[in-house]
C-alpha cells in the first residue's frame, strides 16, 4: 500500500463513518489543528531533558489522539471508540491547581517566552486555542462529546501554567508588556 492515495488531488477526503469531505471541512480543520498540536509538544519534548515536563507532554500527547479518535466516533455508539472522559478534565484541573498554589496569579498579562521550554509551551498554548476554535465549529455539524470541549479549555490552562513553570525552575523573571501611547 502506498501512502498516497489521490484523493486529496481534487481537495476531498476520507473522514471516519461520512465518506469524502472537502479538506477545508470544519471535522478536517479540527484534525489538523489537533495534528499540529500533538507535533508542536513533540517539538517541545525533543528541546527539553526535563524529564517530568517529558512525561506530562507525552500523555496529552496520548490524549490528543484519544481526543481524535472521540471526535471520529463522534456519530458511532459510545463505546465503539475511545472518548474523553471527565477524568480527562479532572486530572489536568488537577495539575492546573497544583501548579497555581505554587505560582499564584501574575498581577497582570506576561509575555510569552523565557526559557526555551516555557515559549514552545506557549506557542502549544495557543495552538491549543485554535483547536478549540475549530472544535466549537465543528459542533455546527456533530454532535460532541462535550468533555472534548472541556478537555481542550482546560489543555490550554495547562499549557499556560506549565509554560510559567518552566520559567520559574531556571529563575527566569516574566515580563510584562510595555504599553505606549499615542500623544495627541
């Protein structure tokens, strides 16, 4: 078997349980917003030797594809693939409250950056945003599992913690965004 297919030769593809689609199908744009998240953490992993940070990008990594393979399902029984659970949810609503206690709440926005993990954290931050987004269009034409929505809100949170973690670990200090006005 080969790995093209022609398909996407005329802008079509196969999408699980619908036959084809148009490649700029909200299910589609979905998928690949959650491909280039899952792809940006194994960015993140290969510029870190932080081996919990490793462990932690490699579940959600995990969770990604269980993530992928819920919204596939999405028109099948609920047993027939695997879903994001309220455990999903709880777990990184877990993680997010442990890190917070330990940093607090900035007193205002921070710049994305600081130490090379902290800024692919951030940029998966806001990857994670767009995934959302696509999921949310998605719901126009699926019906979803509801905890995926949950699971990607939070997933965002997450990123945002971590990344202030990882500054924190090296001491690196979070800057704030200089404001400047236009005079009159």
């Amino acid at each position: 078997m080969k790995i093209y297919t022609k398909i996407g030769d005329a802008g079509k593809t196969t999408f699980f349980g619908c036959g084809l689609v148009s490649k700029d199908d909200p299910r589609i744009e979905a998928f690949g917003a959650l491909d280039e998240l899952n792809s940006v953490l194994g960015l993140t992993i290969s510029f870190t030797d932080d081996k919990v940070l490793i462990s932690i990008l490699t579940k959600i990594q995990n969770d990604l594809f269980q993530l992928g393979a819920d919204l596939v399902g999405s028109k099948l029984s609920a047993h027939s693939m695997p879903r994001i659970t309220k455990e999903h949810v709880e777990e990184l609503e877990r993680k997010i409250d442990e890190l917070e206690e330990k940093l607090g709440m900035p007193d205002s926005f921070i710049l994305p950056g600081g130490t090379k993990e902290s800024a692919f954290l951030h940029l998966s931050r806001v990857i994670t945003r767009r995934a959302e987004r696509t999921l949310v269009k998605v719901q126009n034409i699926l019906e979803l599992n509801p905890e995926m929505l949950k699971y990607i809100n939070r997933l965002s949170d997450f990123m945002y913690v971590l990344a202030r973690q990882s500054n924190k670990e090296l001491d690196v200090k979070e800057q704030q965004p200089i404001y400047k006005y236009l005079g009159d």
